[in-house]
C-alpha cells in the first residue's frame, strides 16, 4: 500500500520533520518499509535526498522559487510512482532523473508563458551567483554571459548542457537522466555549447574593436 502525501508542502516537511529512522538504513531498506505503508520511511528518504532534489533543480532552473516548486513535484511524483522503482537501492538515481524530467516539463511551461507574454520571472539562481567566493571578476563575468545564453537556449539543450558541463555527469548518465538517446544527448549538449562558444567569441571580438 503506498503512502499518500498529506502535506501540501512536500518539501518543507521533507526538510523540516524528524525521523526516528536510522541513518545506516539503506534506501533499499527505506523503500520497502515506505511501500508497506511505514510514513516515516518516506520521510527518511526525502530527508535524504531532498538537499540533492533542491540542488539540483536550482542548477537547472536558474530561479530559486521555481526550482522549489520543481523539487516539490518531483517528491510528489516519487510517491505515487515509488511502487514502479524497479531497483529500490537506486531510489537517489530515480529521483534524480525524475526531476530532470520535472525540469523538462518546467521548461515547456516557461517557452508557453513567453509566447503570450506572461513570464516576467527573472533567474536569481544563475551560474554567476552560484559561483565560489573566490572566483575572480573575470571568471564572475563570463558566467554572467554563459548565464545570458542559457536563458535563450531551448530547455532540453540547457538541461543537458548543465548536466554535462556544470554537473560533470557522463554522456551516458546525461541521456538516462534525460530519458533520451546517446546521440540526442551529445546532440542537445552541442548545440547549447556552440551557442555559447559563438557568444563568448562575439563578445571578444566586440571588445578588440
């Protein structure tokens, strides 16, 4: 019997509640006691995974508030679909590539909103904000451009580009991430990265002249 999500606010209560779970309990484990109904299994692996999930989907996103919401529907989508994980041990490898996919539909939903004018988000989570405190200015600044590329680039191409580039996820892990093909995946990561390359390049050449 699965276990309903009973609070509205998945991530939150999967950050913030305590479990009396043990921290040497494999996901394996957790997984099985989740599906027989055990509620607080399921927060130990949203207590688990949730800073990961939240990561992640900042680094795809690019927007802190829209990437919680992405996170928190990836949570809510692990619960409903925890019966069909074919390899409870990889429930973080799963979740993953369920907010990726969450990330896709995001995505989707944000080119919809430009086309009639009703995005008026602004990236707050971009590469030049997320980057060390230590970087140098010009590094900061070249962020700032890949950051102004990756806002025009379509969603596939950015999520596969940050997961490849930023994330440092094999080829092979890209596509199963992405649910798609090797080629498609080093398709998608080309494209973005050819876009930016040409950025970066007619910035230079705009700076010599």
């Amino acid at each position: 019997m699965m276990v309903a999500a009973t609070d509205p606010s998945i991530l939150r209560a999967a950050v913030g509640r305590a479990t009396t779970i043990d921290a040497s309990d494999s996901d394996g484990s957790l997984v099985a006691r989740a599906r027989a109904g055990e509620r607080s299994a399921v927060d130990a692996l949203f207590r688990r995974h949730t800073p990961a999930v939240l990561r992640l989907s900042v680094r795809l996103v690019g927007r802190h508030q829209d990437a919680e919401d992405v996170a928190q529907d990836a949570l809510a989508v692990a619960i409903d679909e925890l019966g069909s994980l074919r390899d409870p041990e990889a429930f973080g490898k799963w979740l993953a590539q369920i907010t990726v996919r969450q990330a896709h539909r995001y995505f989707r939903r944000r080119k919809l909103k430009r086309l009639l004018g009703l995005d008026r988000g602004q990236d707050d989570a971009t590469l030049a904000s997320l980057a060390r405190d230590d970087a140098s200015p010009e590094a900061r600044a070249e962020l700032a451009n890949i950051d102004a590329v990756l806002q025009t680039i379509d969603g596939d191409e950015r999520v596969a580009w940050i997961l490849r580039v930023v994330e440092g996820e094999q080829l092979e892990s890209v596509a199963s991430l992405c649910d798609c093909s090797l080629a498609t995946a080093k398709r998608r990561i080309s494209a973005a990265q050819s876009r930016i390359d040409d950025a970066l390049e007619g910035r230079k050449g705009a700076k010599k002249s």
